[in-house]
C-alpha cells in the first residue's frame, strides 16, 4: 500500500523497509478516529524521520501490535467503538506490548478523574489540546532514542550469547583434545622411561660417563615431561568433570596434605606451624587435598638456598567464609606478577633454579573457582609469602551435597 502525504503508513498495511537507513528507523504509532488530526500529529513528529504507522481505530492499532515492535504510541482518549482507555487496557494486557510507551492526546477533558485513569493504565504522559509541537517531538524522541538504545542492548546481547556459546564449546572442545593428547602421550613416555632405567640398571658397566649421562638426562627429561601430563590432565579434570561437593573438615584435608608433602619436609628439614584448624568448608575432600599439596610444595620449594623452609597455616572465618591461609620465608613475589603467576604455564623462575611444570597454582587456582571459593597471595620480594584460600562455609549450603559440573 502506498504511503501517505508526510511518511505514514496505514497500521493495516504497513510499508515494508528494505534499505539499511529505514532498518535502523523505529515505529510511531498514531491513534485516531479522525483523519485531520492524525495529519496534524503526524506533521509534528515527521520531523524525526523515523516509521510513523497510522491507525483510524483502536482494534486497528491492536493488530498492528500483535505483529510489530513500536516505540512509542500517541493515543486519542475520544474514539467511537474502543475508547482510548479501553485501547490501552487491552494494550496492557499483551506480553509483548505491556510495556510500551502511551502518550495520551485529548482536546476534551482536562479533569484529575480523568487524567488519574490515564495514568493508571500505564500512560507516560497526558497531554491536551492545544498540543505545542516542539513539547510533542520533544517527548517522542525521548522514546524512540530510548527504544533504540534497548534494541541496540537486545542485538548485543544477542551477539554477546552467540559468541559465549561458540567460545564455550571450543573451550570443551579443547579441553578434551588436551585430555585426550595428555592421555595418550603418557603410554609412550612411560615406554621411554622404563628403558632408560633399564639401560642404566642393567647396562651400565658397558657406557661410559658420557653415555650415563645422556640415559640419566632421558630419564630426567621424561620424568618431568610425566609430571608436566600428570599436571595438565589434573587442570583438565578439573575444568571438565563433575565434583560433589559437601562438608568437610580443614584439619583432616591438611593432615592428609601433609603426608603427601612428608618427603619434601623431611629433605629441607622444614618447621611447620599450625594454630587449631578445627573449621569445616564446602568443598570437595580429593580436590581440596591436593589444592592445599599445591600451596604446601611451594611454600617448601622458592626457598632462598641455605634458608629452612618456615610454613605458618592458620584459618579466618566469615559469615559465610573460612579463609586458609599458609605463611612461608621464601623468595617472595612482587605484585606485579600476582595475577600471572595462577595462570597455565607461566613461570618466574628457570626450571634449574626451581623445578616445576608452571601449572600448580593454576590448579589451585582452578579448583578454588569449582568448589565456589577464591585464591590469592600477599607477598613481597626476599620477605616470603602468604597464599590463601578462601571457600564456603557448610552452613551456606544447608540441604547437604551437591555438584559442580565442568567449566
């Protein structure tokens, strides 16, 4: 259907948009049962250069918005068959029209009951006759610069949900390949492994020195690359699998740590001093062990040489919160490497000076963040270290266990 003389459409046929200006234009809807005082609206507003639809009626403006999005809607109150009031009642009623924006014009009553109902049917405003033009385009444009905005919102967060969907399965996809390669590489590395101690055990009186120690270099390369994979295919579990989470005491996970570190304490001869750990956290026992296993190995290794290793560990509760917290006298951190240092792979230090895979604190890092806790570090370069470790207390989660799926 052609448009009208000043831009308009007829609600019932309204003008398709096939140009990109038109597509980043909104829709106006008039409402009026005479044809004057639509051209005179109409003429007021054209200025603003966006869609103005007319509609003669209120069932025509009713199934225009069964179909079309609209920013704003001029509402005469006087009209024969559904009146203004009624117009917008059913209006209200639609859950896709509920919240757009009625102006209400009116040239017949200017009294508080009358005005009060328009408002009580959700209108934004009220104006009477005579309509100053500058005040009409004045309050339109609020409303179609806002119903922009929003549908620029709409469109990002569309966008923003496509593009977490796609980054969230590459981040599975990747994860399982790294399982996957992890996985299989151990087979042949074990291979590598077991036969450069076997050369060694059993063919040592036929290498000399250079050739023991090209076969001890093997046998301390693969050992690390195993430790590397043991590493990785840790921070994959933990990314990817479901853990069941409930209470569990920090005392007990602590001893159990201990143990695990009992040959690193022992070699370095290091003083552990504990205050009474008789807190309990939401957390799992397996992953949380290992976690504090993390924290413990390198409070015993970036120690200055000829330094005893001291570890200090004691618990803070909250409300809501019990933070651990491990004390060391090690080489300290400066702040600038805080953030990196819970990253994959990242080092501070050569692997001759401090062995290691550089995954550890991303670990710990990473199974804080899946039993719903956090991590960090307070340290200072030659004056230790102190690394803790926040998680839930039982008492948030009254209804007993639940789970953490993969990340």
């Amino acid at each position: 259907m052609p448009r009208e003389q000043g831009g308009g459409a007829e609600a019932t046929d309204p003008v398709p948009v096939d140009s990109q200006d038109q597509e980043e234009k909104v829709n106006i809807l008039v409402v009026d049962d005479r044809p004057d005082k639509l051209l005179a609206v109409e003429t007021i507003i054209a200025e603003l250069g966006q869609n103005i639809v007319k509609a003669r009626s209120g069932q025509e403006a009713l199934r225009f918005l069964l179909q079309t999005d609209v920013a704003v809607i001029l509402l005469d109150v006087n009209m024969p068959g559904l009146d203004g009031f009624e117009t917008a009642a059913l209006i209200r009623q639609r859950k896709k029209s509920e919240h757009t924006p009625i102006i209400f014009l009116t040239a017949v009553s200017d009294t508080e009951t009358h005005v009060s109902r328009g408002y009580s049917l959700g209108a934004v405003d009220y104006i009477l006759a005579p309509v100053l033009p500058d005040v009409l385009r004045t309050k339109v444009s609020v409303f179609v610069e806002l119903h922009k905005k929003n549908r620029q919102i709409r469109s990002l967060n569309e966008q923003l949900q496509k593009r977490i969907g796609q980054l969230t399965e590459t981040n599975q996809a990747l994860e399982a390949f790294t399982y996957s390669i992890a996985h299989d590489l151990r087979a042949p590395l074990r291979a590598m492994l077991g036969f450069s101690r076997a050369l060694l055990e059993d063919y040592a009186g036929k290498l000399d020195a250079s050739g023991q120690e090209f076969a001890n270099r093997i046998v301390s390369s693969a050992k690390r690359m195993d430790d590397l994979i043991q590493d990785l295919l840790s921070y994959s579990r933990l990314s990817r699998e479901q853990i069941n989470l409930g209470p569990v005491p920090l005392e007990a996970a602590l001893d159990e740590a201990l143990k695990q570190c009992e040959p690193q304490v022992r070699e370095k001869d290091a003083e552990i001093r504990m205050a009474d750990l008789h807190s309990e956290v939401w957390a799992h026992k397996g992953v949380l062990v290992q976690m504090l296993v993390n924290l413990l190995s390198n409070s015993l290794k970036f120690v200055a040489t000829g330094v005893k290793p001291c570890v200090r560990i004691w618990t803070e509760e909250g409300d809501a919160w019990v933070r651990l917290s491990i004390q060391d006298n090690g080489i300290g951190i400066a702040s600038e490497h805080y953030e990196r240092i819970f990253r994959v792979f990242e080092r501070l230090h050569s692997t001759e000076k401090f062995p290691g895979t550089g995954i550890g604190l991303a670990n710990v890092s990473k199974a804080a963040e899946r039993m719903g806790g956090r991590v960090g570090v307070e340290s200072q370069p030659n004056h230790g270290s102190r690394f803790w470790v926040e998680l839930p207390r039982p008492s948030v989660h009254p209804h007993g266990s639940n789970s953490a799926g993969g990340g």
